[in-house]
C-alpha cells in the first residue's frame, strides 16, 4: 500500500489532462487520457512518477472529475480501461497524506475518508463496462480501485494484494464490500485477514482477476482487445442497460459499507499499530506490533 519504488517504463498517452495540482505539482502527478477504437474506448492511466502511481489526493480528485465529466466530453465511449503509467498500477495512498490522517482528529478522519472513497467510486456509475489493466503492483487502496471494475487482467509477475491489516488499518476504498460480493468467500478471507500480496498469476486462479498474460507490456494490449469485444459486436443501448443490472444488486447497499469503513479506518488512523506501522515504512524495517 506504501512504497517508494520506481516506474521504469514510461508510457506516451494520446492525450494529458490536468497535470498540475499548485504552484509545486509537476506533470509527473495526475491522470492520464487517450482514446482507441474512434474514441469508443477511453484509457485512464493512473500517473505518479518515481512513487509507483501512489495516490495523491490531487490524482484522485482528478480522477473523480474526468470519469464524471465523461460522457459529455467522450459520448462516443463505450468502454473504460484503468491502468497505470509505466510498470505499475496503482501502489496505494501517499504516504505523506496517510502521515496527515495520524495526526487528525478522528471525528474529522471520517469524512476524510468518505471523501476519499468518492474520488473513485464513480467508476461504479459510469454508464459504460469498465476494465482494470493491471500492468503492474495494485496494493492496498490501487487493488481496491481495481475491484471496482466490472474485469481485470493482469501480468503474471505483477504483485496484488489488499494489505491493510499489516500497516495497521482495516480495508477501506470499499475493499470489505467489494471483495466479499466478487470474490469466493475463503479467498476473501485469505486476502483481506492475512494481507499478504499474491502474484498475477495466482490471482487468475483465485478468481481476482480474468486474466493474466506473460508480461506487463502485454496487459494494456489484452485489455484493449477485451474492450474492443464490448465496443464493436456489442448494442450500445442494451450494454448500458445492462451494466446497470449487473451492478444494481451491490451499488443500493454499498453506501452504508463505505461508512462503516471510514469510521473503522478513521479509528485505526488514531491506533498505536498506525504510527509503528508509519515508522517501519520510514525506516524500510517490518512493523513489530504489540
């Protein structure tokens, strides 16, 4: 979920929206478009150079905008693909940002949180199927981003795993909700109680994702072609309808999980186990918790 590794393969998007977030952003920080298919098929890259596209509250709020504003700036889209720029997906939250939520109060955490959840959680009301290339480590908050898409593919050496509980947190980013509605209950459980990450390959096993191919520079290429299935032979009508369908019997009770995730994690923010867990990934050490 925390990390400080590097993207080693740049990637050239189409299109570059929104690369500033104040007077000391750069380009290296936001969200990524491009268009494939006749603009039938919009790619959203998730963008945090040097940090493996950990999520910044800008890049989210980023997000947030572009997916909302989609089918006015793209009516021609009928399918979304996330990925991440480079050789990575999306390595969870900041870290100086995490740092904050230990240091807020945590009546105030909880909306934090629930705002944070909402940054992402539009890709569960967009009107069009969704796909999550997985092209590289989705850990933490980026696994979850991953679960909220309708399929995913993935690389067989990309690193996935929901491991909050080993930096001191509970699941958040609708993780407990998430995974408990797509996933066999023994490998949620598997997931989420032991933290541990899991390699692409496994996780087409496991049924996390839909597929996994041999390596990273393939994912994109496997998710466009998967999208251009849903956009050439599909009815356009008929597939919104039933989007809506597939998605109805989780998104009517979803909203109350997410609160319960925010109190839950807003509690953890202010735990002993939270600033070892902070320490140890400064020092580069495991945490040791009582």
């Amino acid at each position: 979920m925390i990390t400080n590794g590097k993207v080693l393969f740049p990637v050239v998007c189409c299109r570059r929206l929104l690369v500033r977030a104040s007077s000391t952003a750069t380009d290296k920080v936001g969200v990524d478009l491009s268009c494939k298919h006749n603009d039938k098929t919009v790619v959203l890259s998730l963008r945090n150079e040097g940090k493996m596209n950990c999520m910044t509250e800008y890049m989210a709020r980023t997000f947030k905008d572009i997916v909302r504003k989609l089918p006015e700036s793209h009516p021609k889209a009928r399918c979304l693909v996330v990925t991440g720029h480079g050789n990575s997906f999306a390595a969870g939250a900041d870290l100086a940002w995490l740092e904050e939520r230990s240091k807020t109060d945590p009546s105030k955490n909880i909306e934090i949180m629930k705002e944070y959840y909402g940054f992402f959680t539009p890709l569960l009301e967009a009107s069009i199927p969704t796909i999550a290339a997985i092209n590289g480590p989705a850990i933490g908050a980026g696994f979850c981003i991953s679960m909220f898409c309708d399929l995913r593919i993935t690389a067989d050496d990309a690193k996935l795993g929901a491991n909050f509980v080993k930096v001191g947190i509970s699941p958040g980013m609708g993780g407990s909700f998430t995974l408990p509605q797509k996933l066999n209950n023994q490998v949620c459980n598997d997931i989420t109680l032991t933290g541990r990450t899991f390699s692409g390959k496994e996780a087409e096993k496991m049924g996390v994702v839909l597929k996994s191919v041999n390596s990273r520079s393939m994912v994109l290429e496997e998710s466009l072609k998967l999208a251009q299935q849903i956009v050439i032979s599909t009815s356009p009508n008929a597939m919104k309808e039933t989007v809506k369908l597939l998605r109805a019997p989780y998104l009517a009770i979803m909203e109350a999980q997410l609160q319960q995730e925010a109190h839950a994690q807003s509690r953890c923010f202010a735990s002993n186990d939270f600033k070892i867990s902070l320490a140890s990934v400064k020092n580069k050490t495991l945490p040791v918790f009582d």
